[in-house]
C-alpha cells in the first residue's frame, strides 16, 4: 500500500539528487581538504549523471534505478596554483552554501510526502 508513494517519480528523483548531494558535499569537502596539495585536481559530481537525468525525464520514464551519480575530476576547473592544483577555496564554500540549500529543499520535499503519508493514515497531521 505504501509502495506506490515511494515508487512515485517525484520521490524517486528526489532521492537520486539527495543521494547526488550528499556525494557532492563529500567531494566539496575533499576538495577543500586539498587546497594545498601540490597537482591535486578538484572534484565534483560526474557530469554525466545530470545528463541521465535529463535523458530520462525527457523521455518521460519515472524510472531512475541505473542512474547513480559518482564522482570525477572537474573537466572545466583550470589551474589556480603553478604547482598544478585547481580547488579556489573561496569557490567551493560557495559550492557548499549553494549545496546546502538544495539539500535542504530535497529534504523538505521528502518530508513532506511522509507528512502527507502519515495524515492520511492517521488521520492527524502532527
């Protein structure tokens, strides 16, 4: 009886970006953790998964399940260092303020389906 709310696209898409967050905010802090090794190249998500996504949500298919984001070196960062690395600290605490904020727009949106879960099985909203 549940399942059909935790198959919904809606749900499914959220959850692949929570999962791409969450992966995000880990290479964020890897990278932030590098900022002074010597030829080290900045992460961020593989940009091939947001290119899954759009395929599929073009296509219309609600189903994400061999969609997984990963993690891979930013083609597009250039070397800010002469020793070859590419992380700009103050780039990736912004990075970091902007992941948080979708983050926390996707947890909402989660919480809000269970919400809406439990009051119709309750029939109480708190």
């Amino acid at each position: 009886m549940v399942d059909p709310i935790f198959q919904s696209a809606n749900y499914q898409l959220a959850r692949k970006l929570l999962d791409a967050s969450v992966l995000r905010q880990s290479a964020i802090a890897s990278n932030i953790a590098n900022a002074e090794t010597p030829g080290f190249r900045r992460l961020d998500l593989s940009p091939d998964f947001a290119a899954q996504l759009k395929s599929r949500l073009a296509g219309g298919s609600s189903d994400f399940s061999g969609v997984s984001p990963a993690l891979a070196e930013d083609p597009k960062a250039r070397a800010v260092r002469p020793d070859g690395n590419s992380v700009e600290v103050e780039k990736e605490l912004l990075e970091m303020n902007r992941n948080t904020v979708e983050y926390e727009f996707l947890t909402d949106l989660v919480s809000k389906n269970i919400k809406q879960l439990r009051l119709a099985i309750t029939g109480r909203a708190v």
